[in-house]
C-alpha cells in the first residue's frame, strides 16, 4: 500500500475542532491533530502516545503497549475527520460509522513517548461509503497498516 505525499490545502485542525468533528471524546479520541489534509484525498493524524493513556494501566504493566485496536481506531478516526472536514463541518444530523478493517498489520510495537503520524490516502468513495489506505508511523518506522471504510449514517 502506497501512501504519496500531497501538498496540503487547508490549515491544520487542532484538538478543539477535532472535538466538533468527530463525536468521541477523551480518552476514547485518538487524536490531538490532523494535519497535510487534502480535502477528500488525504490528511494525517498525530497523536502524542503518553504514559497517562489509561489503557497503558492494563496493557501490559511493567511493559506498557499502545493496542492494536487503537491504533487502527486512530486510522479509523484520522479518516472520519478528513471525511467531515472534506464535506465542510459534522452535519448535526449526520455520523462516520467504522463499518470494516481489511489487511491489518501490526509491524512493531508503539510504547509511551511516541509521536505516531496517521497518514489516510481515500482509496475510492461510493456515495456514503469511503474506503482509505492508512498507516502508522513512529520516527519513519512503519508501525501498522490497514484498510479502514467508513459510512456516513443518519445520527
């Protein structure tokens, strides 16, 4: 899976207007950034993993590990925001739905202290379905990938 780099056309958006974007909400919002966005082609998301992410208290103490599942949530939420941002803000009426993961790879472990980048590059989009090649990244090291879709429902 190829993600290609594209000059960004929008301002970046901060955690504030991530909260208006998306509806989940700390500690479940993956993300404090989204950045390089390319209105309905691509943007990445960072998140700063630190040591006070609840999660770390269970998985594993005494070797703490950022999940699988949330770093592909992270993808997921990265994409969901790129597609609101794309159609001009959350319609109040409106939801982004993860509907599936396909090709999930875990290549490394992410652990406390690191700042993982979320590139998403729109593989297609079918009327409310959007489909995105994404990835996770640590200092150029590729830490997962994954195919994540999305739908938008009626809220």
């Amino acid at each position: 899976m190829t993600i290609k780099a594209v000059t960004s056309t929008v301002p970046d958006v901060d955690i504030n207007e991530l909260m208006t974007l998306l509806p989940q909400k700390p500690p479940f919002l993956m993300l404090d950034r989204l950045v390089d966005i390319v209105p309905g082609v691509s943007a990445t998301g960072i998140k700063a993993v630190t040591i006070g992410e609840p999660y770390f208290m269970g998985h594993f103490p005494g070797r703490p590990i950022m999940p699988g599942v949330l770093i592909i949530e992270a993808m997921a939420q990265t994409a969901g925001a790129l597609v609101v941002k794309s159609m001009g803000g959350r319609p109040r009426d409106k939801l982004v739905f993860f509907v599936s993961i396909e090709s999930a790879k875990f290549r490394r472990p992410v652990l406390p202290g690191s700042l993982l980048r979320i590139p998403v590059l729109k593989d297609r989009s079918r009327g409310e379905v959007w489909r995105f090649a994404g990835k996770a990244v640590v200092d150029d090291q590729l830490m997962a990938e994954a195919i994540v879709t999305a739908m938008i429902v009626d809220a």
